[in-house]
C-alpha cells in the first residue's frame, strides 16, 4: 500500500513520496507534506522558471531563487511566473 500524506498544496489525501525529493529539513517537510501528484506540479513550474530566466543551475543564486520559488509554490500558496533578478 503506498504511504498516504495530507498534502497542503493540493488540500487532501493523496498518495505521498517514496522519499525526500530535496535535501535537508526543507526535503523532510516536502515529503511530509507534499503528494506526487503537487510535486510533480512543482517540478514543471521549476522547468518553466529555469527556461524562462534562463538560470544555470550551476550558479548558487539560481538555487537559491528556486529553493525559495519551490516554497512559495509548495507551501504558501505562489505559483505565478516570476522572474529571476541577479
């Protein structure tokens, strides 16, 4: 039986990860709070914000910026196009 998580995006029960998707505390509240079904939501906004800014994962404020973008989106409701400001 899959491991069933009250996800706080999408406000309901629905089946959880299999394990953090992210590092750290932040990677620990995902997957105790988040479905597969938001995560993969996020995972193509995550697409959408680095083609549209063209950020290189490489550099350490483009995580940064999408480290921040995934809890907004995730967790307080975001989820509009932003743009990345260096």
């Amino acid at each position: 039986m899959s491991r069933m998580v009250e996800c706080v995006k999408l406000n309901k029960m629905a089946e959880g990860l299999e394990r953090p998707p992210y590092p750290g505390a932040l990677g620990q509240r995902v997957f105790d709070n988040i479905s597969k079904e938001a995560w993969q939501l996020w995972l193509q906004q995550q697409t959408i914000l680095i083609n549209e800014n063209r950020l290189s994962l490489a550099e350490p404020k483009s995580r940064v910026f999408l480290e921040e973008q995934m809890v907004k989106f995730l967790f307080e409701g975001g989820g509009t196009q932003v743009n990345f400001t260096p």
